[in-house]
C-alpha cells in the first residue's frame, strides 16, 4: 500500500512537473514535485522506498526532459540522501523544518544536476548562473515541499495508513 | 547491520551505474515507453486547462463576437486573394526553375500537433507535441506556427515529440536578412520564453547591411530548417566585444511562452516511413491475431 501510494504521488508529480512552466525568474528552476514524493518517502518511510522512489522517480524526470537516463537518478539519490541523514539527528514534521529541508535539498539536487550535464557539455552555464539557479530552486522547493508533504499526510491519513517512522 | 548497509549501498550503487551506461537504443525505448505511456494524461489535463481557459476567454469578449467574427470574414476574402496569387507565382517560379534545370525544392507537408507539456526539469527550453514518429514526425525537423519558426524537434518517441525551443542557448539556425541577405548564425539567448531579446545573430561582417526592425528569415543551409521561414525581427544592431564582427538581438516573432499549437515540417520521405511502419505494425497484428485463433 505504502509503494501504491508513493507510486501514485510519484505519477501526479510527474505530470503536474511536465504541465506546470518552469519558474521565469531565478534561473528557471522546474517545480520540484518529483523531488518532494522522494524526501516524503526518505523522512517517512522504510530506505528502501526512497531508493526505489529516487530510481523511479529519476528514471521519469529524465524520460520526460532531454537529460540522459540516470541523471535526475542520480540527483534526487543524493538530495533524498542528504535528507536521510538528517532525519537521524533534529528532523521534525513542523512546516518550517519540512520548507528548511525542501530547499536545501532542492539546492543540492540542482547542484548535483548542473555538474552531470555540465561534464556531460549539454547545458551552457557559469557557476554564478548554476549558484542563481540553486537560489531560485531552494526557493520553490521551500514552498512545494512543505504543501506536497502535508497533501501525502492527508491522503495517507483518509486511507487509514499509518506513517512507518523507522 | 553495517554490513547490510555497505551491500545495500554497493547495490544502489551498481543499479546507478547500470542506468547511467545502458546502451542508447534501450536508453531511448525506456524513455519513449514513459512518455507514450503519460501522454493521453498529460493531453487530457492540458485540454481541460484550454478548456476552461477558452470558456473564460469567451465569457469576456462575448460583447465583441460580431466584430471579430466581420474583421475575420474580411481577413478570409484578403488570404484567399492572396492564396491565388501566391499559387500563380508558385507555378511560375516551378516552371523557371525546370526551365533553368535546378533542382526542385524538396516537397513538405505539415504535420498539426498539439502541446502538451514542456521541460520536466527546466534546464531546457522544449515543447511537447502530442504527435511522434508514428504521424510521421521525425528529428531534427523545424516546427513553425502561424506567426513564424518555433523550434525543431530533437527527442521524438512513437506517439509524441520534444521541441527545442529558438530561445534555448543549444540551438542554433543559420538565418539571413530578409530585405539584404546577409547570412549570420542564430543562437537562443537563454532567458525565459516571451523574454525580449530571446535570441542574437552573430557572424555579420562589420560592413553587413543589417538595421533594426529588419525580418529574419532561415537560409536553407544546414539542411533542417527549409529557406524562407520567419524567425525573427532584429530589435538592436552592435558591435561584437572582439571587434571582428556584428551582433544583432533578435525578438521571436512565434510567441514561445505560450504556444499551444505547431506544425512539424515534414517531408514526404518521413511520411511515407510513418505510412510503412503503420503497414507494418497492423500486418504484424493480423499475423499475431491469426496465429492466435488458429486451431
């Protein structure tokens, strides 16, 4: 139940990533969607689910961009990875820490996708660009992830799921 | 426990690994399996979001129906005077250029697609059509709209297309001066789409004859985008920092932002290959659907 649920947020933040514009300002930094059912299931669920979310997730990015295959993979490991080990130390469930978190990881999976494509040479960027870009993602994932976070609670509360804190 | 960790991690590891290098054709099935497989949502969502827009769109300029319904029958009777002249001169020009022996320009047709999402990760400026190589949509193949050129496709998969947009910093078109000829290089500048300038022609002598306001028009070298298609209007003229030659910043005339349709420039070849491969995939059915009821 707990992959269905995560699969179905995995899908709708998929298509709502693709229908929704990137943001013009800030270097044009997608919304992150996909990145908030990854750190979902890193803060609330067993490893295992975020590693598949982060592969799944990876794979749909990429498939749905011109990124090569396992990039997007790549970045949300890392970002979902970084959230992992802090919700061993102070992680809470309060809106504040959940918009702190989003954008710090947000900003990482940027970084960690701007290297990618920039050894790979498909993108043209300076640093202060990929810096601007980082700033403007850390921005929106402040303010995604924290709504897509309390959208997951609520569904899994009217199924009647309890979160597994592991 | 820790050494469950370390395999688990070695595992992650080596399945990254395992995608990051699988071969480009199975790269490319994966990737256009999820897209076929998300496009008819991504189509419903993005017409119910017209849907309603167009209500909303309606609702305001009822009061004006009659008038804009008159300024478009009188603009029909203008196109279709236009149309004929245009279809004397084209067999005119034909039959000049039979007559001097040059090649005839390859035939195109256009393909109508609608958009139906863009860039999930916003590092590209693409378009998604709901059309692919099943329609007979090919890459590298220039999308245009009716207010000038859109992109070319770059990623396209059985049942739709990406389209890198004019403004995106990776491509680049070789244009000319509609009024002078002069040829330069069109390069996307980056910024947002609906963003002025979107994009700079560079490579123009120091002497070039270009001046603001001045049509641009693609110059038929490369091979992907056919001559004569407008891209742009040139909004600033200067010198380049080096001092070896001219730069103009371009405003695209096909509104990027928020282009809702396009028509892929296809020619006959990619249509015919379409028309095969459909010829194919229902022989294959029939083959597979009698194999099946056979006794």
């Amino acid at each position: 139940m707990t992959l269905l649920s995560l699969l179905f947020w995995l899908l709708v933040g998929g298509t709502f990533q693709v229908l929704m514009p990137a943001w013009r300002y800030m270097g044009q930094p997608a919304f992150p969607f996909v990145l908030a059912v990854v750190l979902y299931a890193a803060m609330s669920k067993k490893s295992r689910y975020f590693v598949i979310m982060a592969l799944l997730g990876g794979i749909l990015e990429d498939s749905l961009s011109l990124a090569p295959l396992g990039f997007s993979g790549c970045a949300l490991l890392a970002a979902g990875g970084v959230a992992t080990l802090l919700r061993a130390d102070f992680f809470t469930f309060r809106a504040t820490a959940v918009s702190v978190l989003g954008a710090f990881c947000t900003a990482v999976a940027t970084g960690v996708m701007a290297i990618l494509l920039h050894v790979k040479g498909l993108i043209v960027l300076t640093p202060a660009e990929t810096g601007w870009r980082m700033l403007g993602s850390a921005l929106l994932g402040a303010i995604v992830v924290p709504v897509m976070f309390r959208l997951m609670q609520a569904l899994e509360r009217r199924l009647g799921m309890r979160e597994e804190m592991v | 426990m820790k050494d469950r960790r370390w395999i688990a991690l070695c595992a992650i590891g080596l399945i990254v690994l395992a995608i990051l290098n699988l071969p480009d054709t199975a790269s490319l099935r994966v990737k256009g399996a999820v897209r076929d497989g998300l496009s008819p949502l991504q189509g419903a969502l993005r017409g119910g979001v017209r849907e309603v827009r167009e209500i909303i769109r309606y609702v305001r300029g009822i009061g004006d129906l009659a008038l804009e319904n008159r300024a478009l029958f009188e603009e029909i009777v203008y196109l279709r005077g236009e149309v004929r002249v245009a279809r004397d001169l084209e067999r005119d020009n034909q039959m000049l250029r039979e007559l001097l022996g040059f090649s005839r320009r390859f035939p195109t047709r256009l393909i109508s697609c609608e958009v139906i999402g863009r860039d999930s990760t916003g590092w590209w400026q693409t378009v998604r059509l709901d059309k692919g190589a099943e329609s007979g949509v090919a890459e590298d193949r220039a999308v245009i709209t009716p207010d000038g050129l859109l992109g070319r496709t770059v990623a396209v998969s059985d049942e739709t297309a990406d389209v890198l947009l004019l403004s995106d910093p990776t491509c680049k078109v070789s244009v000319r001066v509609a009024r002078s000829g002069v040829l330069g290089i069109m390069t996307g500048l980056g910024g947002a789409p609906g963003e002025q300038p979107a994009c700079r022609m560079d490579y123009m002598g120091l002497t070039a004859d270009i001046q603001e306001g001045d049509e641009i028009v693609t110059s038929g070298l490369g091979g992907v985008f056919p001559k004569g298609l407008v891209a742009g209007r040139v909004t600033r003229v200067e010198v380049a920092a080096d001092g070896l030659y001219r730069t103009a910043f371009l405003q695209i005339n096909a509104d990027l932002g928020r282009a809702e349709y396009g028509f892929v420039v296809a020619t006959d070849a990619d249509l015919q290959a379409a028309a095969k491969g459909l010829t194919e995939e229902l022989t294959g059915t029939k083959t597979d659907l009698l194999g099946e009821s056979a006794p």
